[in-house]
C-alpha cells in the first residue's frame, strides 16, 4: 500500500498511514469534480480516526478506478460486487447501503416490474460502471438499449428531460422514499430549467418499484496488496454500528 511519512500524534500514536483512496468521478455540468458528499467525508474522518491512516483521495472515471484498484494501487470504494472482482478484490463489510431507481420524465412514466419492462427502452447509466447483475445480464443480452454518460447528475438528467433517454439510473441513499428523490431532483434541477424549456408541468418522476434494493457500498483492495487492512476496516464498522446502536 502506497504510503508516506507524516507528522507523529501529539499524543503519542505513530505517524498516521497514508493509504490512496480511489473514488469514481463525481462530476458537475461542467466537467469539475464535486466535493465529497457530507455522508461520506463523515465516514472517511472516522476510519482515518480509528485506524490511525490518511487517505489520499484520488478520483478517476470509474474504469480506470477500477484498473487501478486491481493493479493495487489503492484502496477503492463504493465498486460493486460482481464474481470478477471478488475473484480479484478482497472487500469489507458494507460501510453503507444504497437503493438503485428509474428516474423519468412525470409525462412518460411507465409501469416496471422487472427488467422484461424496460424492452425496447434507452436508459440512461454512467459510463463504466456496472449495476445489478440482472441489470447487466439484460444489457448483455441487449434487452434494452444503454445510453452511456459521465458522472454527471445534471447532465444526465438533462438528457432525460430532453428525451434522450426514457429513463435513467440513479442511486441514492437506502431509507429514502420516491417522493423524497423527486423532492431532492426538483430542487437540484431548477437551476437548468430555464434553458431546457419544458411543457408546463414535466417534471421528474421516480418510478416506485426500485431496481436494486439495499446494495451495499464497500471498500475493496487487490488480494495481493491487503496487509489486514480490510480486517481493521471491519473492526471499525462494526464499532462504529454499535455505538450507533446505543
């Protein structure tokens, strides 16, 4: 694991760990990564805590992430599972959870139930990354057509409300409901409503039957560069949901 050297603890702990972190692009409309989600700054500041590290963060589209996640250059969050990378990645006990959505326009809603719904359909997903595996075992089987984008929240659905796309994929966190989301979505788009020039009324929409419910969020490093570091992770997880529990 890449490391530096760092300033000892004033309280006598050695110098913290430096340990890479590799993220997938967060991007806004014009192409900047965007600051760390609160959530997630949270959760980083508590393992730094813990485990006496420093993460150095760096953020790549989520390909290149990934190759550098199995070239072992880092530690990498938020990958999901697939039997390829377990094969290759070791990873933690999910940190967090996360719910997978269809986001539509409110004037072209259409009932889902599973993926035979979305035949003949184009949606909208960041490029590079991987879903569900019923998600993937669809799109190979070209059940649908997959519109690939940036990590961009605002420019892709802009490309919805534009038509581009019937629907898109979105994650959010576990525990909130669609007319949540849709509150939220109301709220970040505003600002771009203006030039898109809708029919009075369209909105987005977020469709109720989820595509993925509960999918964890977890850490992962090469088999071959984990030196306990995804034990100690472990250990922190699980003290951090106890006294959560008190």
């Amino acid at each position: 694991m890449p490391a530096r050297m760092a300033v000892a603890d004033p309280a006598g702990r050695p110098p913290p760990q430096t340990v890479t972190l590799l993220l997938g692009d967060t991007l806004d409309l014009a192409g900047r990564q965007q600051p760390l989600k609160p959530w997630r700054r949270k959760l980083f500041s508590y393992l730094e805590q813990e485990l006496n590290i420093s993460f150095e963060i760096k953020a790549y589209p989520w390909p290149r992430a990934e190759r550098h996640a199995r070239d072992g250059d880092g530690l990498i969050f938020a990958l999901p599972k697939s039997a390829d990378r377990l094969r290759e990645l070791r990873y933690s006990d999910a940190a967090s959870s996360n719910t997978l959505w269809l986001v539509t326009r409110s004037d072209a809603t259409f009932p889902f139930r599973s993926m035979a719904d979305l035949r003949g359909k184009t949606v909208g997903a960041v490029r590079g990354y991987s879903y569900s595996d019923e998600f993937e075992i669809a799109r190979n089987n070209k059940l649908f057509k997959v519109d690939e984008d940036i990590a961009s929240r605002a420019t892709r659905l802009q490309r919805l409300l534009l038509k581009r796309v019937d629907a898109l994929l979105l994650y959010q966190p576990s525990g909130e409901s669609p007319a949540d989301i849709e509150a939220a979505l109301a709220q970040f788009i505003q600002p771009y409503l203006k030039e898109l020039a809708l029919p009075p009324g369209v909105r987005l929409a977020v469709l109720p039957k989820p595509v993925q419910v509960e999918n964890g969020m977890h850490f992962a490093i090469a088999r071959s560069r984990d030196d306990g570091l995804i034990d100690r992770i472990n250990t922190a997880l699980a003290r951090q949901r106890r006294l959560a529990q008190r």
